[in-house]
C-alpha cells in the first residue's frame, strides 16, 4: 500500500496518539489531529489528507462531519466506533462512510479496514463520473454494495470480484453501475432460483440494461 496522507479527528487524546503510532508504523504519514467537527472540516480543506479516521466520540455528530467532507471535500473515511450496529451502519452509508475501525484494533485490522476504506472510495469516485452529481453516487454506491453482498453470498465472489462483474456489465450495456446492480437485484430471484440460470447471467442483466426499470440515476 502505497504511503497516504492520514487525518485523525479524535477529541481522545490517548485514542489519537495510539492511532497515530499504528498509522506511522504502516508508513503512513499523520498530517494533523483535529478535535472537533468544525476543526475537521477546516483541516481537510487545508491539508487535502488522502484518508480521515474519524472517532465516533466527536463532540458534534462524527456522521454529520462525514457527511459535510463527502459533500464539500470528498476524502475516504473511516469512523472509529466501540462497536458496529446495523443503525450506526446504516446511518453511516447513508452519510458517506467508507469503513468502520472498531477501537481498540491492532495495526493489522488497521491496514485491512484502511484498504476496504479505499476501495469503495474508489468505486463511488468512478460512480459519481457516471452521474455527475456525488450524492446520486453515494445514494447509487448503496445498491451497489446490496448487490456486491448478493454476488459474494451467492456465487463466492470477492467484493473486489463483484464489482468488476458490476462494472463490466455496466460497460457492456452503457447503463450506469448503481443502474446495474438495482436491476441485478431485481432480478436476483430468477437468476439464483436454479444453478443453471447463472450461465445466463450475463445476458439476463444485459436485457435489463436496456428496459425501463428505474434506478438510482434515475431516482432524484
């Protein structure tokens, strides 16, 4: 992994030093630790850090930062929380976060977490060049990410698998990726009611592409 330009925004002193010795032990290099939300926000537009980590302690809501930094300085990110719910789950993807780092983690998790962190930022980048407009792309990236659990849980996919499936169809058929997998999922119930059906995956999405079922570019 190549060295990245890392913001930690912590108000927990001993959180923040302890992250800043895992992130510096992996090569990367800590640019700045913020305590707060506006902070954050004023260090990412100053510093242009390749990476924030986030604490879910901030004293304003970590969710909100997450969703202002998508919206104004689109940086991956990665909330640090003591646990991980299907709410704060939930309300995280909807604001943008990429990762979730339950705390205390050793610096394997750390580096693991930190490369799930960039591949979706990198998918919901190449998704927002197809539509132009960063919150149909996060709203998109969330029936993506539907439909990359589907391939993984069906088909042993990995994630990184699954989405080029995604995009390799979304190629083949000039519709938009999030366009894509809202149709794969529509049609997940024909296509996994028998083994034999999945030779004709391809083609069965291939059709969808071209029928007028509404998806996420198509939503707002």
């Amino acid at each position: 992994m190549e060295p990245l330009r890392v913001l930690i925004a912590d108000e927990r002193g001993l959180v923040a030093s302890r992250l800043a010795a895992q992130l510096e032990g992996l090569g990367h290099w800590v640019v700045g630790v913020a305590k707060d939300s506006s902070a954050t926000e004023d260090s990412v537009a100053r510093l242009r850090p390749e990476l924030v980590l986030i604490g879910s302690h901030l004293p304003e809501s970590a969710i909100e930062t997450t969703r202002a930094l998508i919206a104004l300085h689109p940086t991956p990110t990665i909330l640090l929380t003591g646990y991980v719910g299907a709410d704060l789950v939930r309300r995280g993807q909807d604001a943008g976060v990429m990762a979730y780092l339950v705390w205390p983690a050793d610096a394997s998790v750390l580096a693991s977490t930190i490369r799930v962190a960039l591949t979706r930022f990198r998918e919901l980048r190449l998704i927002a060049e197809q539509l132009g407009n960063s919150q149909q792309a996060l709203r998109a990236s969330l029936v993506v990410e539907r439909a990359k659990r589907m391939l993984i849980r069906r088909l042993d996919f990995s994630e990184g698998e699954a989405f080029q499936y995604l995009r390799r169809q979304s190629q083949i058929t000039g519709t938009p990726v999030g366009d894509v997998a809202a149709n794969l999922l529509s049609a997940g119930a024909l296509i996994f009611a028998k083994p034999e059906i999945f030779q004709c995956l391809t083609a069965i999405v291939e059709v969808l592409g071209g029928q007028r079922v509404m998806g996420p570019s198509q939503a707002a």
